[in-house]
C-alpha cells in the first residue's frame, strides 16, 4: 500500500515538472523582460503582429499561446472586439491542455479585463481583473499590478463607485511613479491622469483635476524625453480635458490643435472624430454657433467613415444642437432631416460595398485560418502524443529510485520544519518579553509622583503620554505589525515622556518620504524603539551640548523602505547596542524567512560624532501585512 502512494506522489509529481516545462518560452519571456524595463521596445501594432507572427512558428504549446495574447492586444487597438475576444479564448485553451500555473494566466487576464471594460461589462472586468491581484503582489510585478489597479479603478469609476475608484487609483500611483521611464510607464501615467478626471467627475474636487495636470504632466515630459511620440495623442487630449474643466476654453482649443496634428486623415478616424467634437462643443460654450457647426459637420464626416451608429447618432445630435442653440430652427430641421437621409444613404451604400467584399474575404480567410488552426491542434497533439510516452518512460524509471528516497526525504524534511517551527515560537517569545525596557516604566512612575506633589503645569500632559504609551505597548503585544503613523505616534510618547525627565537634554524630529502613506505603510513591531531607547538612555545620558536625535524614513528604489536613525550624541564606545541588535536581529530573521526578503541594519560611528543606524525592510503595505499575520508571522 505503501509503495502504490509513492508511485502515485511521484506520477502526480512527474505530470507537474513535464507541464511547467510546457508552460516555458524564452522568446516571451525576453520580450516581457523588455517590454516592462527597456525603453527601446516599441508598442506599435504592426511591432506586435509581427512578433506574433513569428511565436507561431516557434515548437512550444506556450509560444503559442502567448501570440494569441499579442494578437487580442492589436485586435483591441483597432476595435474589433469579437476577434479579440476569440483569440483570448484561443490563448485560455492553450494554456489548459499544457496545464499551467496560474501565473501563467496573468496577461490572459489583463488583456480580457480591458476588453470587457472597452465593451461596457464592469463587473466582469472587475472580477477578471480581481482574479491577478493577489498573485502579482505576491510576484512583486509592479508594471502588471499597476495595470491591474488602473483598470479596477476605470471599472468603478464607470459603475460611479468613486471610493473604490479612489482606492485603486491611490494604489496605482506609487508604483507607476517607480516604475522605469519607458514608454510603458508614459501609457501607465496617462490612464492614471484619465483616471483622476474621471474621479473629478464624480466628487467634483479640484484636487483630484491638479492630480490629473501633475500625471499627465509627468507623461509628457517622459515622453518627450525618449521620444515617444505616439504618446503625443492621448497626452494632448489629457491636457484639454484639463484646460475645459477649467473654463480655459482658448487653451483647450490649441491643446486639440496640437492632438489633430498627431493624427493622420486616412488612418485615425475614430480619434480625428473625437477631436473635432471637442472642437465644436467649446465653440458652443463660446456661442460661436457658425464655427461649432463647422466641426460638428467634420465630426458626422469621420464618424460615418467609422461606420459606428454610436458616433454617428452622436454626430447628428451634436449638429442637430448647434443649429438650434443658433436659433435657427428651420435650418435645424432640414439640417437633421437631410443629414438623416445622407447617413442612411452612405451606410447603406458602404454597407453594400463592404458586404461583398468583405463576404468573399470572410469565406477565404476563414478558410485560411480553420486550416491553420487545424495544422496547430494536429502539431500540438502530436507533441502531447510525444509528451505522454515521454512521462511513462520517466515515470518508470523514476517510481523506483523515488520510492527508496521518498521515506528519507519526508523525514527530513519534517525534522527540518519542527526546528524552524521551534526556533519562530522561541523568538516570538523573547520579542514579547523585551517589548520595552521595565526601567524607564519605574522611573516614569518616580517621576509622576514627584511632578504630582508639585502639581506642575505638564503633569497632566505627562499622564496623558505616559498612559498612551502603556496602551500602545500593551495593544502591540498582540500586533506583529504597525502602521507608520502609528510607530511615530509611539515613539513621540516615549520620547515626550524621556525628553521631560531629562529636563529638555535633547530634541527629536521625524521626516517621512513624500512618496510613502503612513496610514498605509507597516513593519514588524519593536525595530525602532530599542536604537532610540540606548540613545536617550546612553548616548545623552550626561551630554555637554544638546542632543538632537532625527529618525527618517525614505522610500529606496521600488519597493524597499529606509530608516535611518542619527543622533549627536557620545557615539558607539558610549552606549551598549547589543540588546537592541539581538531585537533587530530576531526581528528580520522572522521577516526575511517569511517573506523570502534580504531585510538588514548598520550601525556606525558618524565623523562628527554620534551614531547612525541603517536599517532596510521590505515596503509591506497594510493589506500585506495581514496576509503575513494570516501565514503565521
């Protein structure tokens, strides 16, 4: 019985290593690597045709799959949905046969959450875009995880839940301001504009349109640095959205000036509509009704080119408006009359035309492709065909030697994790025993009682601070996190507390990143206190000149958070650092095991005297650290 459980760990073991094999490509993998870090990569539609192009020669099921995924981005900037929309399906079916992992769905997913987000299906591009959350944050993938929180957030702000708009918006922005200057992050910094104007629109608070300016501000420096010119388009639209909102009608205008000139008559239809839309709504604010309906005219022209009914009613009602508000109520009628009669006549001849030439298309292309997709299911087939009389053979081979091994593994393995589980319960345990120094609670006590036979005008402050820092060390022996504002709020009591007993002998300052939300930033508990405490305690302890103590907290690179403590006081030979290192120490063992992070502290002597200590944590937000807490940090 025994032996046929470890065949059947092994086979399942076996059918795992042979699928992930499956789910590998090097030529995708090289073009994400670029296309998230390189600012030589170009994202033109054509580029990514191409490319798609050729993964379909290439053997892996998993090359494969990933040209599909290229294909559903073109389709989607061109607009055909329903193709897209097939070849995301075509991708999700070639990824099931291989069984991957579910990393391996991450782009499938983000590029069918735009999809269904351009389609008007919120709730479904909410729950597809849901679905990456918690494994991108687990990867650290910050260009994929800042799409993710963009379109969440699009997604509610259409559904007009702007808290939830707010919040993924809020989440997106440190991480697309981290992230490499490459043309990715320009797009990133433009959705992320959209997005406040949108959220503006809902709250109508004006610090969500400065928001906006500042991004897409941003985005268009960025641009022009690397000379990512296709951005020019969207960035110039983002900028009149602004100057409208304003009322700075005069601006708005040439912002749109400057967009139309980024466009090509025969190509950007859709766009040069839009534009010369704008156009006419602001000459209708400025009640220059003979220019709107100029514009309004050209926006009919291109939206009929465009064939989308949507625009086209859009056209005729815009047209229809101006001649209205103009008063004309005669050449309103006839205007909309004859406009109705012209867009019924040119669809239909259009529609003729393209019926028949594109119902020969259909047939031959359609033909083209079953073929094709034919020839792909018969070679993928064969190589599972292939794949299958492979895993037999290892498996074989492999049940004999795994069965001999399996037992000592286990053992070993479990030996290895009751020590580990040991050591975590034997630290946890000396952590929460040295949560504060006994000594300075006795002396603040002393010290309280002498202040009160005094009645002194800070005696009541004195309570107020020492009863909050009792609290506060009380509640943290239940949290193995805390929020930033809430380490500084602690360490201003004990040091208010220390500072008072000394008779004002030194001042402390805290300085946090611009960059960072106290409210939303955490680290492990009882890192910081006992620096500060062999500082006061030591390092001042009889100083001939005031003491100055300064505790900083900087964002370093993309996801690592800097602390810095300095003080002026009688340097390393003065104080005794050791119980404060052994914290430390504990501290970041328990983090870099869990977190699989290389978290670390320097202490040093500074040149002009004093004492600096460096330490580099992982930057936990308040979300990951209950999922920390959860597994058992």
């Amino acid at each position: 019985m025994m032996r046929l459980i470890i065949c059947l760990v092994f086979i399942g073991f076996a059918e795992f290593i042979l699928a992930q094999s499956n789910c590998s490509c090097e030529s995708m993998q090289d073009y994400i690597a670029q296309r998230d870090f390189d600012s030589t990569v170009k994202h033109k539609p054509i580029n990514l045709w191409k490319f798609a192009k050729a993964l379909e020669e290439d053997k892996s099921p998993r090359c494969l799959a990933f040209s599909f995924q290229l294909k559903a981005q073109v389709q989607i900037k061109n607009g055909q949905f329903d193709d897209a929309k097939k070849s995301l399906d075509r991708e999700k079916f070639i990824l099931d046969s291989i069984r991957c992992k579910s990393a391996s769905y991450i782009e499938n997913n983000l590029t069918l959450g735009e999809l269904l987000m351009l389609q008007g299906d919120y709730e479904g591009s909410i729950a597809t875009y849901s679905k990456t959350v918690r494994i991108l944050q687990k990867t650290g993938n910050n260009p994929m995880l800042s799409r993710v929180y963009l379109g969440l957030s699009g997604s509610y702000g259409r559904l007009k839940d702007k808290e939830k708009a707010k919040y993924y918006a809020n989440l997106a922005y440190p991480i697309v301001s981290t992230l490499s200057d490459n043309e990715s992050k320009i797009d990133l910094l433009a959705q992320l504009s959209a997005r406040y104007y949108k959220i503006y629109q809902l709250e109508k608070d004006k610090n969500y349109l400065d928001s906006a300016l500042h991004t897409v501000s941003f985005s268009y420096v960025l641009a022009r640095k690397i000379q990512y010119t296709e951005s020019y388009l969207q960035i110039y639209n983002l900028f009149e959205d602004h100057a409208y909102y304003n009322r700075n009608f005069r601006l708005a205008l040439n912002y749109l000036d400057s967009a139309l000139m980024q466009t090509k008559p025969s190509y950007h239809w859709k766009e040069r509509g839009a534009i010369f839309g704008d156009i006419s709504d602001i000459y209708l604010e400025l009640k220059r009704y003979d220019k709107a309906y100029q514009f309004a005219d050209s926006n009919l022209v291109y939206a009929q080119k465009v064939g989308d009914p949507y625009d086209v009613t859009n056209a005729l009602e815009l047209l229809y408006n101006c001649a209205k508000l103009s008063g004309e109520y005669e050449r309103a009628l006839l205007v909309y009359e004859d406009l109705s009669k012209m867009k019924d006549s040119v669809l239909n001849i259009q529609n003729a035309r393209a019926y028949s030439q594109l119902s020969e298309k259909y047939h031959r292309v359609r033909k083209e492709k079953s073929e094709a997709e034919y020839e792909q299911d018969k070679r993928l087939l064969q190589q599972q065909q292939q794949i299958g009389n492979l895993k037999w053979r290892l498996i074989l081979v492999g049940s004999i030697i795994f069965a001999l091994l399996a037992a000592y593994v286990l053992m070993v393995f479990r030996q290895k994790s009751i020590k580990q589980k040991q050591k975590r319960l034997e630290i946890q345990q000396r952590l929460n025993k040295a949560r504060i120094n006994p000594d300075f609670i006795y002396n603040a006590l002393n010290q309280l009682q002498n202040a009160g036979l005094t009645q002194g005008t800070d005696y009541k402050r004195q309570i107020q601070s020492f009863s909050k820092l009792l609290k506060q060390v009380l509640d943290s022996t239940h949290d193995d996190f805390m929020t930033l504002d809430r380490e500084i709020e602690f360490l201003t009591f004990y040091l208010t507390l220390q500072r008072d007993r000394s008779k004002n002998a030194f001042d402390f300052s805290f300085e946090v990143d611009e960059q960072l939300d106290p409210s939303n930033v955490c680290f492990p508990t009882m890192i910081l206190q006992p620096f500060v405490e062999s500082t006061v305690l030591e390092g001042f302890s009889n100083l001939k000149h005031h003491g100055e103590l300064k505790i900083r907290f900087n964002l370093k690179g993309l996801n690592e958070l800097e602390i810095i403590i300095e003080d002026n006081g009688k340097g390393l030979k003065a104080i005794d650092s050791s119980r404060a290192s052994e914290i430390i120490n504990d501290r970041l063992y328990l983090l870099n095991k869990l977190n699989k992070t290389s978290s670390s502290y320097l202490i040093r002597e500074k040149t002009g005297g004093g004492v600096s200590v460096e330490i580099f944590i992982p930057l936990i937000t308040k979300a990951y650290a209950e999922e920390l807490k959860k597994e058992g940090f």
